[in-house]
C-alpha cells in the first residue's frame, strides 16, 4: 500500500462500513468487542494514525480533555492527594486509547477556573480531582452545569449538583472496616476524620462504622469521634485528642490512609503499642500504607479502574450520551 493508510482502507480490509471503523476507534459502544479488536488490529497492521486536526475542524472539538487537580493539604510541596495521583496513569492511557490529549492543570479552589476553561474552549470537558471541603466548590460546579460544560468528579455522589461522579461505596466500604475491628473483639472504636456536609466522602463512612457498631450492639460514642481534614498533621492532633481526653478506646476507624499516618505517630509518640493496645484501619491503600511500622490494615480504592471510568464517562458525555453515576466495590 502506497502513502498513508486512511480509515477507508481499514473499512476495506475489515469488511466493514468507514463509520463503523471511526466509532471502532473511538471506542463507542456501538460496535461489538470483537469487531473493535478486529479493526484496532488492522489499523495496528497499516501503521494508522488518526488525523486529529482534520477531526477536531469536522467536530469542532479540541480532541483535549482537562484533568483539574485541586490544593489539598499534604505533607509535601506537592498539595495534591497521593491518591489521586496514582489515577493520573490510568487517565493518561484511557486518554490515548480513545484519541484524546490530556491538559492537566492545578488549580486554587478559589480561582475562577469554571469560567476559564467554560469560555476557553481549551477542552471539550473537564475531570475534578480534589479533597477540598464541597461546600467551598459547590456553587463552581452548578455554573458548569447551568452553562452546559461536560465535567465528571470525583467523589461520592450530591443531591444537590445534578451531573455524574465516580467513586466508590463509601458506606459499605466503612462498614467493613469497622467489621474486622470487631471481629478482632475490639469494643471501644473511635472515629477520626470530619463527619460534615463538606466532607461527604468520610461522611458516609462514619455512617457505616456508625452501621457496623449498632448492628454489634455497641454503642456510637460522640466522645470517641474526632474531627481531621485529610492530613497527617490532622490525624496526629486528633489522637493526642482522644488520649488525652482519657476516653476509653482499644481501636480507631480512620477516614484515610494519610490521616491514620498522623494517627499512627501520635499513639507510638505516645509509647502505645498498635495493633496490640490500639488496633488502627485507614481507606484508600495509598502506597504510604504499605511502608508504615506496622503496615497499615487499609480498604483499598482501585484507582486504576477510577481513571479509566472518569475519562469513558466523560466523553460519553461530550458526545451526548446518556450517562448515571458509577460507584466501585471496595477491597
């Protein structure tokens, strides 16, 4: 074959019409799997590329997706969540496979980048990564909304803004932690992490260590919940909270990995033996959990299945697809 091969050829060598090929490669679900395998091979075989500017002036779309990390505390100059992080391959790959550049930006929760990027036409949707508290953005993302720009987030689902998030089941997955507690006879749990309307996340899993705790026949002790935004430094002041409080606590159901870090420091600053006299549980499995003394027992979010659904989402948005939220089991 002379000169560069063009989705025509693929359709000639597929046996199959030139739109089939195009929605093949864009991954829609219109064509079976086997037909999408068949004509990725093909197109593999003929070295094709897809001409991403001819496309982008016949759909007037960038053929770029934006990626919004948001300032989250850390314990580095970083200020982005390690968690979110580890999705950033995932989203980067998902990205290629279906055609499209990735633009990642950071962002200040107080800037005005909903309009930045609605008027912009940098992009043709957005992904929302970010810890911050919900109530600081909320108002942000019912202009994208109002204004009609695809976006996806992540976290766990709102009434109040009507669009699509991916996360995990945040109930079921705090019940099962707090579950292996008391399997373990633990009796006396407490809680670190903010039980909030801006922290909806951690929210839903103190309601179902709150679940696992009554169905135990164990009491839900206000006394024993203690307040942390997703930070070391956080988990630490509220351990040194509880012990000095002198309430009784023989374990502690953490709202994340980086929170139950902090919180592991401050019982073995305190000369506490964990997981013997205080047995600790996080969420989240970020690679910080593997490497504590003790590694730290943990409910693991598949960050790698988060990107691929955040970017799939996304672009069955952009392209009009009906679309619901998603929400991941937990390990």
């Amino acid at each position: 074959m002379k000169g560069k091969a063009t989705s025509f050829d693929i359709a000639y060598s597929a046996g199959v019409s030139q739109s089939t090929v195009s929605r093949a490669l864009r991954n829609s679900p219109l064509v079976s799997d086997r037909t999408k395998e068949k004509i990725r091979q093909i197109a593999k075989e003929l070295n094709y590329t897809v001409d991403k500017n001819a496309s982008s002036l016949r759909s007037q779309t960038s053929t770029t997706l934006a990626l919004l990390l948001f300032e989250d505390p850390s314990s580095d100059d970083s200020l982005v969540n390690p968690f979110f992080l580890s999705m950033l391959g995932s989203i980067t790959k998902e990205c290629g496979i279906l055609g499209y550049d990735l633009l990642v930006s950071f962002q200040e929760l107080d800037a005005d980048w909903h309009s930045v990027f609605k008027d912009s036409n940098k992009a043709d949707g957005l992904i929302l990564l970010g810890y911050g508290n919900y109530l600081d953005y909320e108002s942000k993302l019912h202009e994208l909304v109002s204004h009609g720009t695809p976006f996806v987030r992540w976290g766990a689902a709102t009434k109040s803004v009507n669009t699509c998030s991916i996360g995990c089941d945040n109930f079921h997955g705090g019940k099962q932690i707090t579950q292996h507690l008391i399997d373990l006879g633990r009796k006396n749990i407490a809680f670190v992490g903010n039980v909030d309307d801006g922290s909806p996340e951690f929210m839903n899993r103190f309601e179902g260590y709150s679940e696992a705790l009554q169905e135990a026949g164990l009491v839900v002790d206000d006394t024993t919940q203690r307040d942390a935004v997703n930070t070391e430094g956080a988990g630490y002041d509220a351990a040194i909270s509880l012990l000095e409080s002198k309430v009784k606590v023989d374990a502690i159901v953490v709202a994340s990995d980086l929170i139950a870090a902090g919180v592991l420091n401050a019982l073995q600053s305190s000369g506490l033996k964990v997981p013997e006299e205080i047995a600790i549980v996080g969420f989240d499995d970020i690679p910080v959990a593997r490497y504590t003394q003790p590694a730290l027992t943990t409910c693991r979010q598949d960050s790698a299945q988060a990107g691929v659904l955040l970017v799939d989402k996304l672009v069955e948005l952009i392209k009009g697809e009906p679309i619901s939220n998603s929400f991941m089991k937990q390990i």
